[in-house]
C-alpha cells in the first residue's frame, strides 16, 4: 500500500512536465507562425509597392514616347523601327506587371528591363531632339533661301523690266526719222519725161522725196519703207501690192512698200507711187513707216 502511495505523485510530476513541454512547442510554433506570416506579409508588401513604382516608371516612359510621336517628326526607319520596339518592351512590362504577385526573379527582371527601357527611351528621345534641331535648322535655312530667290527674283524681274525699256528706248532712238520730206504730183509724157503738175487730171503718179535725220544708233544699211496714201475723203489707197505691216504697236496696211540704203551721211531719197486709179481734186496725204515706228508725214492738193 505505501509503494502505490509512493508512485502517484511521480506519475503526476511527468504528466505535467510533459504538459508544460507541449504548452512551450505549442507557444513556440505560433510564435514561428507569425513571424513568417509577417515576414510573408513584408515580401509582399515589398513587391507590390516596388510593382507600383514600376507601373509608375513605364507610365511615365509611355508619356515621353507619346510626346516625341505628338511632335509629327518625320523619322527616320531605324528611329521607327526603334519607336514600334520600345512600345512593344512596354507593352509587355504592363502584362507581366498585372497578372499580381510577382517573384522575387519577376521582380529583379522586371527592374532590370525598365532600367534598360529607360536607358532606350532616353536614347530614343535625344535622336529626336537632335532630328528635330536639325529639321529647325533646314527649316530656316529654306525660309532664307526662299527670301533670297524671291530678292533675286524682284530683282530680275527689275532689271529685265529695265532692260525692256531700255531696249525699247533703243528700238525707238534707232528708228529712222525724215529731216525733210515732200510729196509732189507728176505725168508723164509720150516721150516718157515726168512733168510736175498741180491738177489732179493729168496726174498719173506721187514722187515723195525725202531725207533722212542723222542717227548714229540707227543700223547702216538696208531698212523697210512703208507708204500709206490716203485720197481726199480720208480712205487707204490700195493696190495689189499692198500688204500688212506693224508700227507704233498696231498692225496697219500699207498702200507702197520699198526700201533704202541707210548710210547716215544725209542723203536724199525718192521714192515713186504709180495711182492704180485717177486722181481727183483734193488733198492726198502720204505718211512714211519704217523700223516700226512713224517716219514723217506729208500731204499734196490738187486742183
């Protein structure tokens, strides 16, 4: 009975000893528990701020992209090529940084890959800038060259104009002018001898004599002669030799046409009109044309 007595109260210390035991493992696992949950809830709080800076990075790289294709550069291929790629790495950047919880090797990836992008865009956009600088550059230089051909321009089209006129003035100055010029009615005998008369029956034709006025610009040689003879109601005699010629900037027909050698030394000069018709009373005018300008004027009455 004593050794039973004796054996109760060991039983009980090792059942205790064995309690506490458990109490202290159990106390120690909820202990390990938590850390690690708080070390889990750490890591991904970590990742999802680092996921969030990240996001915020390719947000912004996005933008600088956008801004450089807003700005209607023309680019070159390569700098397109360049263009397509870097939206594409973006791309691809936002669709692993959406699916959640990245890996820590996700993570170190992903960081990687942005600090690359970033080094691209970075990259990307000076070429631009400098493109777009040298664009500026072609640019005014066009406007300048612009401005000075349409200087040159204004002044060739003035000194063309100038040239013109001087020419004209030339063409005028050159134009062969009468000092002297007379008209006279003659007929003409059997024997062929012409006789001047001042009656408008037995006329038969008008001899215009005249000289020329000294002109040393006027071309030495031979020069067109144009007669137009009106009859004393005013009409244009005409004839089959008449024809059409240009003076004083209209076309006009001429009644006698002929030619002389123009030698500037003051010669005299007479030229013969045969009247296809008779002559009647009255005042026949006769005005002389040449390097197509007005020559002189004259007239003659007859009775």
């Amino acid at each position: 009975m004593e050794n039973q007595s004796g054996q109760t109260p060991k039983k009980n210390s090792n059942v205790i000893y064995f309690l506490i035991v458990v109490v202290v493992a159990l106390l120690g696992t909820d202990v390990y528990l938590y850390l690690q949950k708080n070390k889990s809830d750490v890591i991904i709080v970590s990742q999802s701020d680092e996921k969030s800076r990240l996001t915020t990075e390719l947000d912004s790289l996005e933008a600088q992209v956008e801004q450089v294709n807003s700005s209607k550069t023309k680019m070159t291929t390569a700098m397109q090529a360049k263009n397509d790629s870097l939206q594409s790495m973006i791309h691809v950047l936002r669709t692993k940084l959406a699916k959640g919880t990245l890996t820590k090797q996700e993570l170190a990836t992903a960081q990687e890959n942005v600090k690359q992008l970033r080094y691209f865009v970075a990259k990307y956009t000076s070429s631009i800038d400098s493109l777009q600088k040298v664009n500026a550059s072609l640019t005014t230089e066009r406007d300048t060259l612009k401005t000075n051909l349409a200087t040159v321009k204004t002044k060739a089209d003035t000194l063309t104009k100038q040239n013109q006129d001087l020419s004209n003035k030339v063409q005028i100055a050159s134009a062969l002018k009468v000092a002297q010029v007379g008209v006279a009615a003659y007929k003409i005998k059997g024997s062929g001898k012409e006789v001047e008369v001042s009656r408008s029956s037995p006329a038969k034709k008008l001899k215009v004599s005249f000289t020329v006025a000294a002109n040393a610009v006027a071309q030495k040689g031979m020069h067109d002669i144009y007669l137009r003879v009106l009859d004393p109601t005013g009409n244009l005699i005409t004839g089959g030799d008449a024809g059409t010629f240009t003076a004083d900037a209209q076309s006009l027909q001429y009644t006698y046409k002929t030619s002389i050698d123009f030698k500037d030394d003051g010669s005299a000069y007479v030229v013969d009109w045969m009247n296809p018709s008779a002559f009647t009373k009255g005042t026949y005018t006769v005005m002389l044309y040449a390097d197509g300008y007005t020559m002189g004027k004259t007239s003659v009455t007859l009775k």
